[in-house]
C-alpha cells in the first residue's frame, strides 16, 4: 500500500496537507483548503483554512497546467500521478503552496488572461512558488483576501502580458537538479518536533 494518495499527499493520520475541493455541479466554485493536521504547531493543531474560492470558469483554465507540471515531478520522485476528480483531492503540503500562488494569481483574472498566468508560473522555481506562498499566505492567505497586498501583486506580476511582447514565450524553467529533488525529498520526510 502507498504511502501518498493523489498528488504526493501523506496518508499519516494528522499530516499537513492541501485539499482541493470539486463540486459535481459544473458551474460551482472550486475550494481550495490547507489542512494544518496535527503538526501545526499549538495556533495551527487540527486547524483547516480555506485559502482559494476559484470560479469554475478561471479553474478549468489553469488546472491542466498544474497537473501536468505536479504529475512531472511526483514521476522524478517515483510517485504515482495524481488527477483533479470530483470530490476531495489531497495534495502535498508543498504543492498546495505552489496551486495556491496559481490560484490566487488567478482569482482575479479574465478567462482570457489565464495562459499568461500559467506560463510565468510555470517558469517559476518550486523554490521561488513556496516563497511567494509564505509571503501572501501571511499578509492575506485566507479566501476573503482577495485584491490586496501580495495576493493582488501575484496578479498583476503573472498576468502582466505586456512583459511577454518582446517575446511571446516565457523561458521554460530549467531542467531540476539533484539538489532540487533532495529538498523536495527531506522537506516532505520532515516530521514534526
């Protein structure tokens, strides 16, 4: 029996984790929930924030590209692929952080403007998703905070198609080291104090 369910989640009872909620109704928003688990310290114990309400429009256009680019790297570290589905989808606690920076860049968004979002997301570093992660989810993390401070920023930084004239295509991120799977490796085997 697998270790992880999904898109890398920990099956360990109590484990930190992201879900991604899918309503059967097609025209119903898409939530998406950090669950602290038992590891999140005395502020966080069995706590569970909504981060995301994403119109199902705006999630149809960026899901594709998430799964693709999480279903790479579950594959690099021998982990089954992961599937959005309706219901519950469990994800990685690292994952979630980087859906939730695509997400939030494109809650505010047209239909339209999604592409561009995906593509300078996509040529964005784990390393660099998880930071911009910790600086919004601090300033304005849950799912009543849109349009403001870093949540607002992530928008109009990965939307901003007028830095793509000169060249229609963001760089491709650079293949990952070894380096990059081991911290994703020892990050994902921490196991709290």
């Amino acid at each position: 029996m697998s270790d992880h369910v999904d898109f890398g989640a920990p099956t360990a009872f109590g484990a930190h984790h992201f879900v991604v909620e899918i309503p059967v109704a097609a025209k119903d928003a898409v939530l998406i929930h950090e669950d602290f688990g038992f590891g999140g310290g005395e502020a966080r114990r069995e706590t569970t924030e909504c981060r995301v309400v994403l119109a199902r429009e705006l999630w149809a256009r960026i899901r594709d590209e998430a799964r693709r680019d999480f279903n790479a790297r579950l594959k690099t570290n021998k982990l089954k692929p992961g599937s959005w589905t309706t219901g519950r989808v469990k994800l990685d606690r690292f994952l979630g952080r980087e859906l939730c920076i695509l997400a939030w860049a494109a809650e505010l968004a047209s239909p339209d403007e999604c592409p561009v979002i995906c593509r300078k997301w996509l040529a964005l570093r784990p390393e660099e998703r998880w930071w911009l992660y910790a600086k919004t989810a601090s300033e304005a993390g849950l799912s009543d905070q849109s349009d403001r401070g870093w949540r607002k920023a992530l928008y109009c930084a990965l939307s901003d198609a007028s830095s793509m004239a000169a060249s229609p295509k963001v760089a491709p991120r650079r293949k990952q080291d070894t380096s990059d799977l081991e911290l994703f490796r020892l990050l994902n085997s921490e196991t709290p104090a």
